[in-house]
C-alpha cells in the first residue's frame, strides 16, 4: 500500500527561492512527455516559492 506524501505549503510572505527543473523522456513508450513533466514541475514550484531560474533537459531516448 503506497502512503499518501503531505506537502507543507510555505507561508505567504516566504521568499522564493531559486531552482532548476530536469526533464527526461527515456523511451518513446513513457507515457509521461516532456511538456507534461514541465506542466506538473510548474504547478509544483508555484505551490512551493520555487522560481524555475534554470532547465535541464533529456530527451534522448534509451532501448
């Protein structure tokens, strides 16, 4: 049984802080794409102060 994660939400004057994203897309079968890692990486760093300052990304593909 998986056990549900509590995420705490920084208070509202809480200063952002600088992050970088890295995206991957191992093989042509993930069901997970680059722009939807993006989408749920955004939401996440709004929701926590992050400002995405940096983006690494992999879309090459493995076997």
């Amino acid at each position: 049984m998986e056990q549900a994660h509590t995420v705490r939400r920084p208070a509202e004057n809480a200063q952002r802080v600088r992050a970088a994203q890295y995206l991957r897309m191992s093989t042509d079968h993930q069901s997970y794409s680059i722009d939807n890692q993006k989408d749920a990486i955004r939401e996440f760093a709004d929701a926590m102060n992050y400002d995405t300052v940096a983006t690494y990304e992999d879309a090459g593909r493995s076997a």
